[in-house]
C-alpha cells in the first residue's frame, strides 16, 4: 500500500477543516433560530447576506467537491506509477529475454520459456 504524501496529506486536512467549519456554521445556525430574538446569532446573521445554514451547506460542499478532487487525482497519479512499474518489469523480461504475459495492471505472470524442440522432429503424440 502506498504512503501518503505531506502534500496529499495537508489537502485532505485542510478539506476536513472547511468541512468542520461548514458543520458548525450549521450548528450555530440552527441554535440561533430557536433561541429566543434578539441574540448574538441573529446579530451576526443580520450582518452577513446569507444566514449561517446556508453558509454551512455552501462550506461543507466546496470542502467534499475539493476532497473529491484531490482523491481523483491521487488515485490517477497511483494508477501511474503502477503502470510504470509494470513497463520497468516488462523491459527488464525482454532484456533478459523471459517470456511474459500481463493478465491485468496490477498482476504480471511470468511463463516458463517452452523446451526447445531439434529441428526435423516431429512432437510427443500421447
């Protein structure tokens, strides 16, 4: 399995992060509304175009469509290396002249070269 990277690392924290902040823009939303008017929430809510939900609904999007993101492109950069790592084997076989057959991108198989037959005779007939 492969190991994650610092940067890989710091996008997913900071991913959770926005996410976090979405969910207690949320939060703070929904005890505004039932707290009795006037009070610190609707104060802030009248300062801001929208109210504190739909800011949280608007963060935690932008944080799982950026997580999303950053999930494709490291898988693709996996897939990658795989398949490098598969044309580094495959050039390895045909220096060494090993016969190979690749079933799959993650799965190499390697055959037994088949025993050489003299020239002019006929094969074993069981």
């Amino acid at each position: 399995m492969k190991k994650i990277s610092t940067k890989e690392f710091i996008w997913y924290a900071a991913c959770g992060l926005v996410i976090v902040l979405g969910f207690i823009c949320m939060i703070f939303g929904i005890i505004g509304y039932h707290l009795p008017k006037p009070n610190f929430v609707t104060d802030f809510e009248g300062k801001i175009p929208l109210g504190l939900r739909y800011w949280g609904i608007i963060f935690m999007a932008i944080g799982v469509i950026v997580a999303v993101i950053a999930l494709v492109v490291n898988a693709k950069k996996a897939d990658r290396e795989v398949e490098k790592k598969i044309r580094r084997e495959q050039r390895i076989a045909a220096q060494n002249n090993m016969n190979i057959e690749v079933k799959s991108a993650v799965q190499i198989i390697e055959e037994q070269p088949a025993p050489e037959e003299a020239p002019g005779q006929a094969p074993e007939s069981k």
